[in-house]
C-alpha cells in the first residue's frame, strides 16, 4: 500500500511565512488606497534631474496606491465608474485616457525633455496624430528618404487634396529654406533616417522653420531619448514608433507623439487628435512598452556596440561597396552625429559591389542570426531589403530620387554577441557567387 505523507514542515516555517491571515502574520495591514510612506511620493520630482538609465527605471511609476504594487497594474477596463454625478478619479474612458498608458506617457515624456505625451496604437497612428495638427491646405517639407509608411500616409493626403509636399535632402538647410511656401506648416524631419542614415541638423532646420512659422516635428524612432534628444536642438515635437527600441522585444506595436516643455496648447491637441481620431494605446500593449523602457540604456549601448562591430567590419569588405553608419568616420556627416546624437544608433545599411538581385537575395539568405523581417530596434537583429521591403509603397522613381537602390541591405543590430553577427556574414559574403 502507498502511504501519502504529509511533507514535514517545521512548525518555525510555517509561522514564519509572511502570509496575512496567519496568526504570525508581522506586519499592519492598512486599507487599500492608504498614503504611502512619504520617500515614494518624493521620488516624482527627482526623476527629473536623474541620469538617464535612472529615468528609464522610474520615470511614470510610483509604487501603486492601492496594494504598493512596484509596476503599475494594467488597468484593463474601458470604462471608469463616477464617484458621484460630474465626479470621478481623473479617468472616465480608455480611449480618452487610462492610469496604464498615462504612465508610460509620463515616462516617455520625462525621458524626452517633454512636457507630455500621447500613445497610440503604433508608429503609424503616431505619425497621423502630429500630421492632422496641420490646417488644411498645407504644405509639408520632410526628409527624402524617409519611412515607407510615413512616405504613403503623404502620399495619400496628397492625392486626396489638400496636402502638398516637397520630399527633401534636409542637410542642405539653404534649400529648405527656399523650399518654404507661404503655407507650409511643417517640416518632417527623420534623423538617422530610413534606411539611408543620412543625418539632418535639427537645430538649424529648427531654426528655419521657426522663422517661417512652421512646427518640426522630428521621428526619434531610430535613436530614443537614450541617443537623441530632439527637444533640445528646437523641435516642437517628437514622433515615436515604440514598436521598436523603445519596447525593444518585438512583441507589441505602439506609438507616441511628445510634445515639449511650455507649450500647454500643443500638448493639449496632441492628446485631443489621439481621442478624436481614436488612435489611442491599449493599457496592456502600454504595460509592455514601460517594461521595455526599464533597460532602455542598457541595450542601447549593447545595440550600438554591435553596430560599430558590424559597421566596420563591412567597411573593410571588397564585396561592400558602400556602408552607411554614422559612426564611421568616413560618413560624411559623422562630425554632426557627434555633436547632435549621444551615440551612433544601430542601424546599419549597406550595399553590394555587384549588387544584382541575385546576390543580394544570397545574402539575405544566408545569414542565420539575423531574420529576414520587417521592423528594426528588438533584441534579435533582422535583415531587411528596403527595395522590396519596408520601402516597397514608394514608386521605384521615389526610391530612385531618394538613393534607395536594389542592392541595399538593412540591418538592424540586436544584442546578440558581435562576433556572431561578424562570422554570420563573413560567411554569407565569403559564399558570395564570384
Ligand atoms: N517611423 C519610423 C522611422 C519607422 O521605421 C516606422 C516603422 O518601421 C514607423 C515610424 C511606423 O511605426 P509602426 O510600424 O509602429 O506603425
């Protein structure tokens, strides 16, 4: 016969456990809702003067209110009950605002320099809230090669009248210049930009703008506030797919549009246009980006330490024709890079000597460590083709005009070891068809 026995616990273990409800229970147990010791709420207004990995540990969250909780919980309800008649706790709707997404908004903001921010549902929906600030008829300047995604929510506008927008090399500041109408109302800067890396001087194109009385609005989607912080060259806002570095993990998408200290009325239309376009995060993919922003600083610098790796490798390749990295010194704008980024990023892009479909399509075949897939800023490094790829929604002359050619590889650097990324392609350069 099998005999089931009781585990022995000592009698001292089973007091000891700290589980309320037990007789040996140590500790006051106080009503939800009960003010914290006063060291938390004293945290807030430290945030500010903090380092940057410290602002991307706590910037938004304050142990929770109600049990003390260190990550804030997921307020998972789209709607909030009144206290009283026209009485309520801050919140009465998701869509118009949510204690989740509010403290990744308050994160996001603090680690821009900004006053608040807006999420949405992804980068996309980010880019349309800052785009439906512009009255319409207006005219738009924004860099050449810019995001295909961006490239195509323009070219909609366009064609569905209204919007005018003249694509442009912003490094060249004298031709932005000329380019001002008596109506544009924006210029759309991405720096590093997609996926050619080319740089654009925020404060100067800040600068021109401002004169003419248009916004700038800069996508930081490639650097973060870890590496660029647009609000200190001039922007009026800053733009944000979450879905990559900031999350970091490739398993949500979301997007933030951040608006800078002392304008109260921008901030204010950027949280109306995500309520009235209905754009606005959902508290659990909310919950997934401030759990990605905690190591941020950290896999930045592992991102960007791989980049350079990777960079220069390349660089020293005959099958490479050309590499496009910031932290080259050979890129021509790498002076800027050092003075306007804290950091070079870790995006990569470069192109084959001899660069038919066929060799490229090795390549991209090749490789093991880096997956063949859309999307950049995650853990796990990707290859992507931009011609067929991310950037498929521009016309093949767009792409022409923008230097986007067929033999473009992208890559965006992951955290693995560098010296696995290195071998990986070694080999798929080495097995290169002669
Ligand atoms: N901005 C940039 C620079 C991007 O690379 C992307 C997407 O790749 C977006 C915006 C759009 O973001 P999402 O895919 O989250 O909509």
């Amino acid at each position: 016969m099998i005999r089931i026995q009781e585990p022995a616990v000592s009698a001292d273990l089973h007091l000891d456990a700290n589980i309320p409800g037990n007789p040996a229970y140590q500790f006051t147990i106080v009503p939800p809702g009960t003010p914290a010791r006063a060291g938390w709420s004293e945290r807030a207004p430290l945030v500010s003067d903090a380092g940057l990995a410290t602002k991307c540990v706590h910037a938004g969250v304050q142990p929770d209110p109600a049990y003390g909780a260190v990550m804030p919980p997921i307020y998972q309800s789209s709607t909030f009950a009144f206290r009283d008649v026209c009485t309520n706790a801050g919140y009465d709707y998701t869509r118009s605002g949510n204690p989740t997404r509010a403290a990744l908004e308050e994160a996001l903001a603090t680690l821009e320099g900004g006053a608040g921010s807006t999420c949405t549902t992804t980068g996309m929906a980010a880019v349309l809230v800052a785009l439906n600030l512009l009255l319409h008829p207006s005219h738009l300047i924004c860099t050449i090669d810019c995001y295909g995604g961006t490239f195509r929510v323009l070219e909609h506008a366009k064609q569905a009248g209204g919007l005018a927008v003249s694509y442009l090399d912003l490094a060249d500041v004298e031709a932005v210049d000329r380019a001002f109408r008596p109506n544009t109302g924006m210029v759309w800067i991405e720096t590093p930009s997609n996926p050619l890396l080319r740089l654009t001087d925020i404060q100067a194109v800040a600068a021109v703008a401002r004169r003419h009385g248009a916004l700038t609005v800069v996508d930081n989607t490639f650097l973060t506030p870890v590496l660029q912080r647009p609000f200190e060259h001039g922007a009026d806002l800053v733009v944000h797919s979450t879905t990559k570095y900031l999350n970091g993990h490739s398993d949500v998408v979301g997007g933030a549009v951040v608006a800078p200290q002392g304008r109260p009325a921008l901030l204010q239309r950027i949280q109306s246009m995500n309520n009235l376009l209905g754009t606005s995060q959902s508290p659990h993919d909310a919950f997934l980006v401030l759990r990605g922003l905690k190591t941020l600083s950290l896999r930045m610098k592992a991102h960007e330490a791989g980049a350079q790796r990777v960079a220069e490798f390349l660089a020293g390749r005959p099958e490479v024709a050309k590499v496009q990295y910031p932290g080259l010194p050979t890129h021509p704008q790498h002076a800027l890079a050092r003075r306007q980024q804290q950091g070079f990023g870790a995006m990569v892009s470069f192109e084959l000597r001899d660069g038919g479909r066929d060799r490229v399509d090795h390549v991209l075949r090749t490789l093991r460590w880096f997956t063949l897939a859309e999307s950049l800023g995650g853990v796990e490094s990707l290859v992507a083709h931009p011609a067929s790829m991310t950037h498929a929604s521009m016309t093949p002359e767009a792409r022409r005009r923008a230097g986007i050619g067929d033999s473009l590889i992208r890559l965006s650097i992951g955290i693995e070891d560098p010296s696995d990324l290195v071998a990986d392609l070694a080999r798929a350069l080495d097995s290169l068809p002669a």
